[in-house]
C-alpha cells in the first residue's frame, strides 16, 4: 500500500521529471510530438511563469475550454505550479452553458481553441462579451462577467481582439525568474483546492466541485497502483481531460508513475486503435461506449493489440459482454473497472488486475487504499448487512472539499463526520466488493415494488442483436411507472420489440420485462461518454404510448 502524499500536482512532476529524466512523458501521434518529463516539465514551468507574468495569481481561476490539446495538459500542471485553479470546461458547451459556468466560477481567465467541430468558441465568447472586442489583453472590463480578465487562444496563428495567444504567454514567460516560480510553489499547500470540475449533467445543472491537490494527486497515485503502472507502461488516454477520467485516471495516474502519456485529441475508435498498433500502448482507457465502438469498428482486425495489458473501463455501467470481449479480443487481462463520482476526485472502488473475470464483470471492485466505504439505508443512514443494496457512502482523503459558492447544495451530500453520499444504490460483499445496482434517481417504483435498470439492462445484453440498451421508468397511471427499453441493434442483425419480449419470457420476472422498446441509433450523451438518463426519460413521456 503507497503512502498518502503530502505534494501539490506541480511539485509532483517536479519529483518525477527529476526521477525520470528523458523518460518519455508526452506522445501526441497524430502531431509527431514527443516531450520527455524533463522536457515536459520545463514547459509547464514556462507556462507557470507566462501566467506568473498575466498577473495570475494563488487562487484565481483558469478555465480551460479545449479538446486534448498539448496545451491543456501544459495548464493543468502549470496551474498546479502557480497556485491557481483550473476550471475544466466540457468540450460540447454552448453559449448559455459557458456563461453560468464562467459566472459561476468566478474565472478570471479562460483559455480556449478558436473552435470545436462545428462550434465556433470565439465568436461564442464574442457573442457574450462584445466588450471583449475593444478591450486591452489582460485588461477585460465586463460588467456580465466582472471577474474576467482576460482570455488566452491556442492553436491558432489569427490574431483576435482583446485575446492573448498561448505564444505570447510563454513568451512573457522569460520577464519571471525561476526563483519567483519556486517561491509561488513553496507559497502552496497540498490542501488547497486547485481544480474545479463541474459535474457532468446526466442529473441536471451542473455544480462546481472543489478538489484539492492531495484530493487529486492521491487518487491518481491509487488507481496506479491498482493498475501495476510502472515507467515502463505507455497508457492511451482518449477520454476528455476535462473529466476526471482523463485528468486524473489519465494523466495523474501516469505522472505519479512516470508513464508515458499517448493522447488522442478528440475519441475516434480508429485514431484509438492506431495509437495503440503504433505506440504499443500497454494500457487503454474509455467508457464502455468508446470500446464498444472500438470493439465493432470494421477496421478492428487489421490493427496489433497484443501490447496491450491493462486500462480502466468506467463512467457508466460496465456491461459484461463488452468487458470479456476487451478481456479476450484485445487482449487487456489485467484491466479494471473504477468506480466514483466526480465529488469523490474521483474513483471510490476499483477492481485489481489480478481479479477474477467474475469480479471484473459482476464488481466495481473495493474501495482503494485508505478509503473507507459502506452500504447505508437510504431512509434511515444505518449501514446494513453484507448482501444488502442501499447507498453507498465514502471517507477518506478523496472527498471533495464541497461545491463553490453553494453550500446548501454541499450540505445534502456531505455529513459532519465526512462521509459523502453518492446517491448510487450497491451491494457489497463480505470481501468489500461492491456491485453498483442504480441511481437511487433511476430507480423505477412499480406497482410499490422497487425494479432496477441495470438489472434490466445486463439481462438484454445477452441478446445476440443488440448492441446497447438502457431501461428508464415510463410513466403509467396503472402501475406509477412501467419499463421502457432504448435499444440499439448491431449493423448486422435485425429484431422486433415482441422477439425482445419473447426473450425475456420466462428468464426474468414479467413486471422486469419492457412494456415499451424502441429502437435508437444512438442516446443523449455528456461529452464524457456517460448516457443522460434523465433526458431518456422525457423522451419516454412524448414516444411510448399505451398499446
């Protein structure tokens, strides 16, 4: 078991890069750019004192509003040096979403790409602050956004009014000393916040989650050691940074390490495998729908996973036929499957890589080292017995420090003592293995009795023809709710809603059999892979009718 450590995410690769030297850090395949840790180090350095320079100071807030480019890896390791803290901005927001976030937040500055797929970010920004046009860089005055100072671009050789370009800022970085740089650092503690995800939204509006260095670097450091990382690994990381899945199972599980990052900018199944066949990854991470989409690519047999070893498949259910088929088609045995929330920076459980095939497929694992977690009654807080579903809470090191400016919110979630309620419905074991049942939110209530989608769901994956599935509650004036079924049916195969049906008959109880199934090509996502189930559940209120 690895001691808890007592560093800030800057001065953790200040010790790695001194320890790893020239081991390589950074791979960008498609850039044909390689950095060492030494060299990787130097550049957030350099960023740290461009923003030194900007006027950032401890504990400001930086947004970072890009796909997985280099420079948002640089600023999060540069905010970790500065003091200042990032603000991760998921990558499909549009204008209303960027507004509350920035107002929310408090930013004051907003780093950003020129524009994503079809979204153009700066005339977003534009559009929101037209004073932005006029203004001095550095020197923002918004009555809308009045703690936003100024705005920085990356990737992009046009020059924008009122903007700053990432060029300049390391350039400005030269006018700061390295002794100013190390004196900011000493100035920082390993228990101040410096990262703020907001949470994904398969629930609703978004809230500001406040982590800590030690929040952030110790999850990081577990998840490795569950994994076996070692400076030998190469770990592909094609989930957002803006996640925790990337910026923290990816690139702070490596760092603490000294594995080698390969990233891929936006998810493409084929530019995945690629990195993989070309790098030889050892290690491979998604959410269950990008190894889906990996697993039924056209192309998948032309391309080498022998390499590979382990990764980490999470943030959402992990459906049993897509974990043995990563397992023996791509070769990954040692691979795991974590388990959290983003309030808990963020993995709670995580299966080992020596587990059997039965815990990495019926399991989320047990709780990482110095975690607590138990299973709770939802109605009165006492814990139960082994084999008994209730919610699962936690404590440790890893639960966030609360919600930015809303304490309210902080107050239903986190108890005097520190236990965090998760609002996720488990079961563990007499072992601590712990298998994730539902949302208590997602729970359907028929006819009184308590029916669970994933029970559901993991039934209907042993249909040959059908790729994907979720099961939400419909409402129905009989029963209170009856059963709904999305489904998506491989290229190759054909079904009916009735042979659905016929399948369930006599395999799980009739009231757990879908009243209502249709059939999707695809469902509302968060850009970090996760089904908004809450979405699919309106959805059901306008498309399933009665029969």
């Amino acid at each position: 078991m690895a001691e808890l450590l007592e560093v800030t995410t800057g001065q953790l690769l200040e010790d790695v890069a001194a320890r790893e030297g020239e081991g390589e850090a950074v791979v960008y395949p498609d850039r044909d750019l390689r950095l060492s840790y030494r060299a990787f180090n130097d550049l957030c350095r350099q960023a740290a004192r461009g923003m030194m320079a900007y006027g950032i100071e401890k504990g400001d807030h930086v947004a970072v509003w890009t796909a997985n480019k280099p420079e948002w890896l640089v600023s999060q390791f540069a905010t970790g040096k500065a003091g200042a803290v990032l603000v991760t901005v998921n990558t499909s927001y549009q204008q209303e979403e960027l507004a509350y976030l920035l107002s929310q937040s408090e930013s004051s500055t907003l780093i950003l790409q020129p524009q994503f797929k079809t979204t153009s970010y700066i005339e977003i920004l534009y559009n929101l602050i037209p004073e932005l046009r006029t203004a001095d860089p550095g020197h923002l005055q918004s009555d809308r956004f009045p703690h936003l100072k100024r705005v920085i671009i990356v990737g992009s050789e046009e020059d924008y009014p009122g903007v700053f370009s990432w060029e300049s800022l390391l350039e400005a970085g030269d006018t700061v000393t390295n002794q100013a740089l190390d004196e900011r650092m000493e100035s920082l503690d390993h228990d101040d916040v410096i990262n703020m995800q907001y949470t994904s939204g398969t629930t609703g509006f978004p809230k500001g989650v406040m982590l800590t260095h030690s929040n952030i670097v110790n999850n990081g450091l577990n998840i490795a050691e569950c994994m076996e990382l070692t400076s030998e690994d190469r770990l592909c990381i094609p989930v957002p940074f803006f996640h925790c899945f990337g910026c923290v199972l990816g690139t702070l599980a490596c760092v603490n390490k000294g594995t080698t990052m390969v990233i891929v900018e936006e998810f493409d199944p084929k530019l995945v495998m690629e990195a993989v066949h070309q790098e030889r990854c050892t290690g491979l991470h998604g959410v269950p729908t990008m190894f889906i989409a990996e697993l039924n690519h056209p192309d998948f047999d032309q391309y080498n996973f022998s390499s590979l070893r382990t990764g980490i498949m999470a943030g959402s259910n992990c459906p049993v036929e897509v974990m043995k088929a990563v397992m023996e088609k791509m070769g990954a045995n040692e691979v795991t499957i974590a388990y959290g929330q983003t309030e808990s920076s963020p993995v709670i459980t995580q299966t080992r890589t020596h587990d059997t095939l039965e815990r990495k497929t019926e399991t989320v694992g047990r709780a990482l080292p110095h975690v607590e977690a138990k299973i709770v009654d939802p109605n009165t807080g006492k814990e139960v017995p082994a084999g008994t579903q209730g919610e699962l809470c936690t404590r440790g090191y890893h639960v966030m420090k609360g919600y930015y400016n809303d304490p309210a919110a902080t107050e239903e979630v986190l108890t005097d003592d520190g236990w965090l309620h998760t609002g996720d419905l488990a079961v563990m074991d007499e072992y601590g293995y712990c298998a994730i049942t539902g949302r208590i939110k997602d729970m359907i209530i028929r006819g009184g009795e308590n029916i669970f989608p994933r029970e559901i769901e993991e039934f209907l994956y042993r249909h040959p023809a059908i790729l994907d599935v979720q099961v939400v509650g419909v409402p129905e004036p009989k029963y209170g709710e009856e059963i709904g079924a999305y489904v998506r049916v491989k290229e190759d195969q054909e079904t009916t809603a009735e042979e659905i049906k016929e399948f369930c008959r006599g395999s799980i109880s009739h009231q757990k059999i879908p009243r209502y199934i249709t059939f999707v090509d695809s469902y509302p996502m968060t850009a970090s892979g996760k089904v908004q189930k809450y979405k699919l559940r309106e959805q059901a209120k306008e498309i399933f009718s009665r029969p």
